[in-house]
C-alpha cells in the first residue's frame, strides 16, 4: 500500500476531489494547514501578495491506495491541481508498513475493503 499526500491551493480543490472521484479514488482526508514558504524573492512581492507572505494556507490531502495505483492518484492530483503559478503545491508517495481497522482489527488489504 502507499500513501500520496497532496498539498494543494484552496481553489483547486474541488478540481482535485471531481477528478479523483471520476477515477475511483473516493476515500480521502482533507486537512486545513498552513505552509512554511520563503515566499517570493523581494522583486516580485509587487506582483503577489499572497505568495511574498511567510505563511500560506493550503489543503492537506491524503489518501491510501494499492502500489499500483499511486502513479495514477499522484498524476491526477498534479494534473488537477495545476495553475502554472508558484505555489501550485507538491504531491508525496510514500510506502505504508501496515494497515489495521480499528472497529475489527483486520490489517492489510482487508482493512481497506469496504465494510459489509
């Protein structure tokens, strides 16, 4: 299993989340945060407010999918998320050790499965 961790602008999510969906990805976290920046060099802050501050908010989204379908998550996130300006985000794949449902205790694969 791995998990692909997102962080993206607030106005692309909805983007985001469509072409997921569309895709079968529907299990996901959506986490407000705060991004740590250098922001922009001094020449440009006249061009970005939003982008010369130290600090942005942005969306935190997480998800855990089969190895196979990381690639695919990961490319439909960068896709959708996209503006070509600074600051459009950055997208994480990592492996998970290990998966356990609490209200069952099932681990692994089964612990993704849907509950019957």
């Amino acid at each position: 299993m791995k998990e692909v961790k997102a962080y993206i602008k607030h106005q692309r999510v909805n983007q985001v989340i469509e072409a997921l969906e569309r895709e079968g990805f529907t299990d996901m976290t959506l986490i407000d945060v705060r991004g740590i920046t250098s922001g922009l060099h001094e020449e440009a802050y006249k061009y970005s407010l939003e982008l010369a501050q130290k600090y942005m908010d942005v969306i935190k989204l997480e998800l855990v999918c089969a190895d196979g379908q990381a690639k695919k998550a990961a490319a439909i996130i960068a896709q959708a998320a996209h503006t070509g300006r600074q600051g459009d985000g950055l997208v994480f794949v990592t492996p998970v050790e290990a998966i356990v449902r609490i209200k069952t205790g099932e681990k692994g694969n089964a612990a993704m499965e849907p509950e019957k």
